[in-house]
C-alpha cells in the first residue's frame, strides 16, 4: 500500500454531493451474482501546495476526495484558505474534456485530514473526529 501526504491550503470551498453507483458481488453461498446499487457522500475540494523558495518557487494543485463520514466532516470544518495536512491514496483518472481531448488527473482520497490553524487542532478519519486546544505555552 502506498499513502500521499500533502500540506497545503484550500484553493477551492469543499463541495459536498452523493455519489450512485452499480455493482455487482458474488454470493458466497450460492455462487449467484447479485446486482446492487450504493450511494455514499463525497466532498471534494482542491490543496495548492508550494515547494521550494523565493524564484524557484512552484505551487501545486492536488484534487481530494473524501468520502462518507470524512466528507461530512471535511464540509463542516474546512473552507477556502485554511491550511490543512491531508494523507490519502493517489489514483490517475482520465477523462476526456470538451474539446476531445484525453486529459488526465491525479486525485487524492483523503483517509486523513488535520486542521492546522487557529490553536484548535482538528483530526478527522472516516471513523473519528478529534478535536485538540493547543495552549501555547510560556517560554522561560
């Protein structure tokens, strides 16, 4: 298994949806293939990450999506702007754009989103939500 990580800032507002999708799975007893329909929220959003310093600075953009429970989540928490650490599993999806042409992007599913300003640190998962009041303390 192979994970990104990816610390950056919100480009674009979460926009949260339903996905429908068909499958199909094997009943193990019977061997009779059985047809099914889901339906799971998605938020999707967009990270621009800069590397590098000065001239030779470069900012990235990483598509996410986080599903179900982290996409709910990810809608109440998150906003264009705010700083974010998320961790997830890259896929390459193609699709073909208006004019024709083949294009292709690389998306992230978040398995992992970290709020990382105003001194309330946030840790979301598809299971969790943990919320942590850093307190600065005094320098002696």
């Amino acid at each position: 298994m192979y994970k990104l990580t990816i610390i950056g800032n919100l480009s674009t507002d979460v926009t949260l949806n339903k996905r429908n999708w068909e499958n199909e799975r094997i009943d193990k007893t019977t061997g009779e293939v059985i047809h099914g329909q889901a339906e799971a929220n998605v938020a999707n959003f967009t990270i621009a990450a800069n590397e590098g310093r000065g001239a030779y600075r470069q900012t990235q953009f990483f598509r996410v999506a986080a599903w179900r429970g982290l996409a709910e989540i990810c809608a109440k928490y998150l906003s264009k702007g705010r700083q974010v650490y998320i961790e997830g599993v890259p896929s390459l999806n193609n699709y073909v754009d208006k004019n024709n042409n083949l294009r292709s992007v690389i998306e992230l599913r978040a398995d992992r989103v970290e709020l990382l300003q105003d001194g309330k640190k946030v840790i979301a998962t598809e299971d969790a939500v943990e919320e942590i009041n850093e307190e600065e303390e005094p320098l002696y």
